[in-house]
C-alpha cells in the first residue's frame, strides 16, 4: 500500500489589486476628517498612478444606503475633487485614470435613490459652500480634454464622464454648469476628427441631453447651436451613427423572430406542398441576421426593447426639429447599392418599434417620437417632395412578426410608401381595451399629413392603398366594439375626429392621389361593407347630434345640424356637431373645418347612396363583388360629395414642441435612464 504524500494543497491566497487597499483606506471607519486631509500628495500619486478596479470601488460604495453615503460626505468630496486635479494636470497615466476612477465613482454615487436629489449630490461631490469653484473647473477640464486631450482615448473618456454626469444629475441644478461653459464646439471636434469616425455615438446622445435640460423653462443654448450649425461633415457623421444604431437596435427583434420573408421560386413552392424531393432536398437557408447587441439571443424579450441605446432616438428628433441641413441629409445620404442607407434603416426601426408598441411604455414612447420625426418629414414640402422622388426608391426591411401581414414588395418604392406601409402596420397591431390614444393620433395626423401633401401636389402614388384604408376602418370598428371601455380615455373625441376626416379626406379627393379608378372604387367598396359599423359607430359616440357647447361661441351656431362649426370666432369650434375640430394641435380650429360630425354623416350618407343602389339593383339576387364594383362606378353621377379640401380636412397645425412638452418629458427621462444602462467599452 502506498504511503500518503507528505505534500499537502494549501488554501490559494487571494490576490487583489494594491489600487484596493488604497480605496479601503479611504472608506475605513477610522478615518477622520483631518486624517483625510492629511494625507501627502505621495498617497495620491500613487492612488492615480495605479489602474482602477471597478469592483472594489464598486464593493466599497454600493452597499452603502443614502444617508449612510451622506455620513461619508468628507471622503465622497475628497474624492472627487482629486479626480478633477488629477486629469486637469494632464500628466499620463494619471489623467486617464483620474477620468476612469470618476466614471465609476459617479456611476455609483448617482444611481442612489435620495430623499433632496439636487442638495444632497452637491453635499457629496463638493458642498454648497464650494460647488461653484469645483464645477465649473470639473466642466472647464472636460471641455479642454474633450477639445485638444493628448489620445482619441482620453478624449472619449472625458465624454463618458461628461455623459455620465448629465444623465445622473439630470433633475438637478448641476447641468446649469454645462450650459454656462459650451461644450458644442469640443463635441462637434471630436465628431468631426478623422481619427473618431466610430466613436459618433456618445458625442451625439450627449449633446440630445443637453439641449433637452429644462428647455422649456429656458433658452437652452444647445438649442440654439443647433439651429445654426452648418458643419456638413460633421452632420454627415451624426447621421451615419443613426443608421448603425438603427440597424443595431433592429438586430435584437430579429434575433428572437427572424422575419426576413423568404423569396418565392419553383423550389419554395414544391417545399410548401410538401415536395421537398421534387425540390431538391432541403430548401437554401437565409442569410444570417445582424448580430443582437446582446450575444445571448435567448433571454432578449421584445418586453425589454428597444435596448438602452434606443436613446439614439431623442437626439435625432432634436435634430430633425431644428436643423434643415440635417434632415436633408438624412434623407439623401448616399450609401452602395448592397448597403442599407440610414433613412431605410431609421424607418425600418420605426417599423419594428409600431409593431409592437403596445408591450411596454417605454417602446411608445419610442415609437412616438419616431412618429413626430416623420410629422417633421411631412411638414415641409421640399422633404416631403423628397420622399416621393424616384432617385430615393429604396427597399426598407418592415417588420412581420404578428399578423395580418402587409403585401410583400420586393422592388424598390418612394420611401413614402414605407412610411404608410409602417403606419397601417402600427394602427393595426395595437388595438387593446387600454388603447394608447396618443399613439393613435400621431399614426392618423402623419397618414393625414401624407395624404394632404399628396392632394395638394396633385401625386398619384402607386400603393396597396386599400391596405391602409382597411386598417383605419378596422380602428373605427374597433372603437366601435369597445366604446363603453374607449369613451372615458383623454383625447379620443380627438382621435374620434381625426379617424374618420381621413377617411372623408381619401373619399372627397381621392382621384387627386389615388393612381387609378381601381383604387379609387375600391374606397367605396369598403364603405359599402362598413355600413352598419359606421351607423353604430355615430350612435356610440354620438357623432351626428349637435351639441350647444362652443366654449363663448354664440350657443354654438349651427350645432344642431353639425354643418360648420360655427362659433362666434369659432373658438374651440365646437359648434358642429360634438367634440374636437379637424387637425388641430389641441384640437382647436377656426370654426369653419368639418369636424367629426360632419363627416361621419358624410361617409353614412355615401355608403347609404350606394346600399339603396345596390339593393334595387339585386332585388331579391345576391351580388358578386364584380358587379358590386360595377353599382359604385355608376353610382357617382348621382353622388354628391361635400369636404375635402374645400372642406378644411387637408389641413393640419404645424409642429411646436410646446404642444407636446408632457410627452417630450417622460421621453427624456426615459433616454436619461436607459443611457445611464449602457455598458460602455
């Protein structure tokens, strides 16, 4: 038997960086004030001549609850006043340790929930007594590495803490320091350098949160900057970084579901009928997908998307709201044939995000601010123009992960027909008992704009229309079904109004827009079959009754009938009819625009027109949809049709970002959030 080895395994040691000690010694429950202050500038030199470790510093903080980090207020203090000496000197290493130490530090401190968020960060990272002397030498020396640092690394460092910051102390007074010292001109360097064309990102969302901080209580001076900034290149790179995010942001939805629709070919269909033999064996597999910004595919869950990055999003709207260049350049970025350009890619995103709006607050928040940029596109008819030209024909990936399902198109079309292809799919899928109304008065006001801009310009756009008119009439009925859950929501008269003036609108001018009488009877066809939702849905909500409201109109002239909407001055027009007014951005108008009551008569009196035609043509005969389609064609001598644009529905209220100050809110505070949760590398 052989003998036991006299060798025995030691427990191993372990090991940690020395940089922790250092962070121990600082924390230790010993340590008074004076000790702090004590200590030699040996002790600091070696503490930012060693590399940071994040998950001691880490360690040491995050257990710690508010009041207790308070009690800490001499080390927190210390600490980061050191920091902002250490990369201000701008001697390596130890400046770019300085910044990293601050990155997690901040990140820490700042992600506690406080009882006085504003007073108690200032009492940790400076004091009142000192907070002014402290920042603004903590934003000048961010400002200066930011501009001319020695390395494009310490450079994006400084922009990481700069980022960090502005998220963390975002309902504070803290960011008025970032105004009062301009980081815009060091930004738009960095953006611009040739040796920072991937790193577009962070810049790019910094500057959306800055010029987002109280800019309704004050003239925010990023604002400004960018209404005049004209610097195409650096513009060229700012849209370039929406269209990677873009297609990032998609990767993740289809990492869960890829649905790329496969091609159709004699092989795709013996493999349908089940005659994978005839076929050939096994049918060609896709193409792999874009890589998810998550690598572990299996636990992303469209709940949780977009990823935090989607805060990409608030800085594009900011951007498209106030600089033309910039959207003319979105719009006309020119990539390589076999590449997706950021326009395809942005609405693509658009598309995703509508799908499924409805799983989170989050995603339509989202989806709404992706809507309000086309709004902008639409506004303004030289982007408006653009977007039907044949030399941005482009194929734009939409989503079709639930059904019902759009046609598959599979030429190239005017980036146009992909907007309305992404609205009908973003009407269509989320219809619930909580119907997110807002949601559903941004889809109908860009469908609106769209076609308005369309009537006027007198554009007949090849489109599968009836798909779009059959999802709006789907909401009608849908409203219909549910009007005891839908009639107490805020803002559904709106909503109410601008659902069926779209439909009115498309049939009073539809031979302005629509390209053939195919299209065009088609719009009656389906009026025809709505009949009876339509008169349910008058009776529901009261549509076609008059009601003495307008708010100091003269006991709402003509309201009986619901003709004109005529108060004195039409002020809140509600006069004709019930509810809110055409196209208004409250739902004012001038008193003379059809409203809702108006024309749901209108779209009754249509399909009433031809429900009698129809029924002395049959008799006692049942009518195929042929001949049905022959009824309507002969049918419009005898119709007479009121609205349109002599009626007032193609007009609309021009943006203004006051209107939408609560939402243009949450969805800040939402991008703060989710940019505070990205990992940065």
């Amino acid at each position: 038997m052989a003998a036991p080895s006299p060798l025995t395994q030691d427990a191993r040691p372990n090991f940690q960086p020395k940089i922790v000690s250092l962070y121990e010694s600082l924390f230790a429950d010993d340590e008074d004030d004076e000790a702090l202050e004590e200590r030699s500038e040996g002790f600091w030199t070696e503490f930012f001549l060693l590399k940071p470790y994040p998950p001691g510093l880490e360690a040491l903080i995050a257990p710690l609850r508010p009041d207790e980090l308070l009690h800490q207020h001499p080390v927190t203090r210390l600490i980061f006043e050191r920091c902002v000496a250490a990369f201000r000197a701008g001697r390596a290493p130890m400046d770019e340790f300085a910044l990293d130490t601050l990155q997690i530090f901040l990140r820490e401190v700042l992600k506690k929930r406080f009882m006085n968020l504003s007073s108690d960060v200032i009492a940790l990272l400076t004091g009142l007594h000192n907070v002014d002397a402290v920042f603004t030498d903590f934003v000048a020396g961010l400002e200066t590495v930011i501009r001319n640092g020695r390395t494009t690394e310490l450079r994006r460092k400084a922009i990481q803490v700069a980022l960090e910051i502005a998220c963390g102390a975002f309902q504070t007074g803290l960011l008025s320091y970032f105004t009062h010292r301009d980081l815009f001109p060091a930004l738009m360097k960095f953006i611009n350098d040739t040796d920072t064309a991937d790193l577009t990102y962070e810049p790019f969302v910094l500057l959306g949160i800055l010029a987002n901080y109280n800019k309704f209580e004050f003239q925010n001076p990023y604002q400004l900057r960018f209404d005049d900034f004209v610097n195409e290149g650096a513009i060229k790179r700012m849209v370039a970084e929406v269209g990677s995010s873009s297609i990032a942001l998609r990767a993740d939805y289809i990492a869960i579901q890829d649905d790329m629709p496969e091609g159709w070919s004699l092989n795709t269909v013996l493999s349908y009928v089940g005659l994978n033999i005839l076929a050939g064996g096994q049918s060609k597999p896709k193409s792999s997908p874009p890589a998810a910004t998550n690598p572990d595919g299996s636990k992303l869950n469209f709940v949780d998307l977009p990823n935090a990055r989607a805060a990409v999003l608030l800085a594009t709207h900011d951007w498209v709201n106030a600089n033309k260049l910039f959207c003319h350049n979105f719009l006309n970025y020119q990539v390589d044939d076999n590449k997706e350009s950021p326009i395809s890619a942005y609405l693509s995103l658009t598309s995703y995000l509508l799908h499924h709006a409805h799983r989170s607050d989050r995603s339509t928040l989202y989806a709404t601010l992706n809507l309000t940029v086309l709004r902008l596109f639409l506004e303004d008819p030289s982007l408006s123009k653009r977007l039907v030209s044949d030399d941005l024909r482009s194929q734009v990936r939409l989503c079709r992960q639930k059904a019902p399902l759009l046609p598959v198109v599979r030429s190239k079309r005017p980036l146009l027909c992909s907007i309305l292809d992404l609205l009908s799919d973003g009407i269509s899928h989320n219809l619930r008992k909580r119907l997110d109304v807002d949601l559903y008065i941004s889809l109908i006001g860009v469908s609106q704009r769209a076609i308005s801009f369309l009537i006027r310009t007198r554009t007949r756009l090849q489109y599968h229309w009836s798909e779009l008119f059959k999802s709006v009439l789907t909401l009608i009925k849908f409203l219909t079904q549910y009007a005891g859950d839908l009639k107490g929501l805020a803002r559904v008269n709106q909503l109410l109004d601008s659902a069926v003036n779209l439909l009115t609108l498309a049939l009073c001018s539809g031979e302005l827009f629509l390209p053939d009488a195919e299209a065009y009877d088609d719009i009656f066809y389906k009026l025809v079959e709505s009949f009876e939702v339509l008169k349910r849905f008058r009776e529901a909500y009261g549509l076609g009754v008059g009601r003495v409201n307008g708010m100091n109109g003269v006991n709402g002239v003509n309201g009986v009938n619901g003709i004109n909407g005529n108060g004195s001055n039409g002020t809140n027009g509600l006069g004709s009819g019930r509810g809110t007014p055409v196209n208004g951005a409250n739902g004012y108008s001038n008193g003379n625009h059809y409203t809702a009551g108006n024309s749901i008569n209108t779209l009754i009196s249509v399909s009433e027109h031809y429900y009698q035609l129809i029924e002395e043509k049959s008799g006692k005969k049942h009518l195929t949809p042929q001949q049905v389609q022959e009824v309507i064609k002969q049918g419009y001598e005898t119709l007479n049709l009121e609205g349109g644009t002599e009626g007032g529905l193609d007009a609309w209220e021009k943006y203004r970002e006051a209107d939408e100050r609560v939402g243009l809110k949450k969805i800040a505070r939402v991008a703060v959030e989710d940019l505070r949760g990205v990992e940065k590398s």
